[in-house]
C-alpha cells in the first residue's frame, strides 16, 4: 500500500511501520482543525501516538515546531520510529515512552506549547483520562495548547447508531472504559486550569477540545 496521501515526504510505507484506516481518514481533517491552533514556534508533544502517521504529517505540515512522538506500546513506538526515520525531518524527533495516565510524567516531559491528544480518552477510564488532563496541564508552558481529539458523549447521550455500538463494544471489553463526556469534559480541562478555548466538531461525530494553560 503506498501512503501518499500520508506524508508529502515518503512514497511507501517504511519497514515495520504500522498503518491505521482510521488515522489515514481523519489526518486531514485533525491537520485542518490544528491550523489554527498551533503556536508559531515551540515544542509540541503527542501523546499516543499509535502508528505515527499522524505525527509525521504534523511535523511536516508546522515545520516551525519541534514535535515529540510518545505512545506506552513498544511495537507502536517502533512503528513511529520507523516513520520519524524514513520521514528525515528535522523538527521531528524519535518517539520516547510515556504512559499519559501515570502521575508524574509532566515532570519529566514539561516545557511543551503545545499538546496533542488523538483517539485516547475513550480507550480508558474516567479516572485516567483525568490523570491525562492533569499532567497534559502540567506539562504546558504558560498560554501553550492542548487538543484533544476524539468521540464523546453529549450532554450524557450517544448521539449516533455506530456511537452506541462502538461505547458498547468498549464497555464489553472494559466496564471502565467507553466514551467520555463533553460536559465532564470542560469541567476537567477547568479544574486543571485549563482555559477552553473552543470545541470543534469534527467528521464522523467527533470532537476536537481545544484549551490553553492559563497561567
Ligand atoms: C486508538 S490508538 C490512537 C493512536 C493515534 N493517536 C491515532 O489516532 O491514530 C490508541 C493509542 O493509545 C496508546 N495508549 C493506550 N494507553 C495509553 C497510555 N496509558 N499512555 C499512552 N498511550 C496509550 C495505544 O498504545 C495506542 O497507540
């Protein structure tokens, strides 16, 4: 498969680099939104970055960025390394390890301007999605960015036939886990003094948070 419609810089696929459906369908669409979202200059972090097809694009499409890859999964990571490598960039370093829901890795990986989280929240508990935010907060320079992009209830309710299908599927796996709210949502990036900025839909009835770090 070639994936010229991922990266303007690679013709195939790299050795041991994985590839996503999903990632390939919502990349323009999460480039598109970031437009207007990312600082002119600075750090950025991903964190889970999966196969690393997103954050290849990122680095290329905000070149005045220095971007950091991160995911808790070995072969993921080799699979962003594999894509860093074949990619050549130079704002666009190896990926590092980070489990976004453990205390304290803010204090390791801090300084960034800006925070990108895809497709992550509805894979865990409201308890570590909240150790996300806390830490993606932490982990922010004054005024720097957090995006968080993915499906979400509203106001409570699953608003789409796949949405519910896709939350039951979750909860069947993990009873812990499954969609998270968009109100519970503005209440957690708040308690982190986080600054909502604005919530953008997105396709395929998702969301894209956008706050920044108030001080
Ligand atoms: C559905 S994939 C999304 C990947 C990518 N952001 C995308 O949208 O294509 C979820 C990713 O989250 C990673 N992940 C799961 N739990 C994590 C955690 N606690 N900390 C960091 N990454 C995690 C997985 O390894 C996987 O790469």
């Amino acid at each position: 498969m070639t994936i010229d419609t991922l990266s303007p810089t690679l013709d195939t696929p790299p050795a041991g680099a994985l590839s996503s459906p999903a990632a390939q369908r919502n990349v323009e669409p999460i480039l598109h939104a970031l437009d207007s979202v990312v600082p002119e200059t600075g750090k950025a972090l991903e964190i889970a970055s999966g196969t690393g097809e997103h954050v290849v694009r990122m680095a290329d499409r905000f070149p005045a960025l220095s971007w950091q890859p991160s995911d808790m999964d070995p072969t993921r990571i080799a699979s962003i390394d594999a894509y860093v490598a074949a990619a050549g960039l130079p704002n666009l370093r190896p990926a590092i390890r980070i489990d976004a829901t453990r205390h304290g890795w803010s204090a390791i990986h801090g300084g960034n301007d800006l925070i990108v989280v895809v497709n992550l929240l509805h894979l865990i508990s409201a308890d570590e999605a909240d150790m996300v935010i806390e830490q993606a907060a932490k982990a922010l320079n004054r005024g720097g960015r957090l995006a968080v992009y993915g499906p979400f209830r509203r106001n409570g309710k699953l608003t789409s036939d796949g949405d519910i299908r896709f939350d039951a599927e979750l909860k069947t796996r993990d009873p812990l886990i499954g969609y998270k709210d968009d109100v519970e949502m503005t209440k957690m990036l708040h308690a982190n003094w986080l600054e909502l900025e604005k919530v953008v839909e997105m396709p395929a009835n998702n969301l894209m948070f956008v706050a920044h770090r108030a001080n």
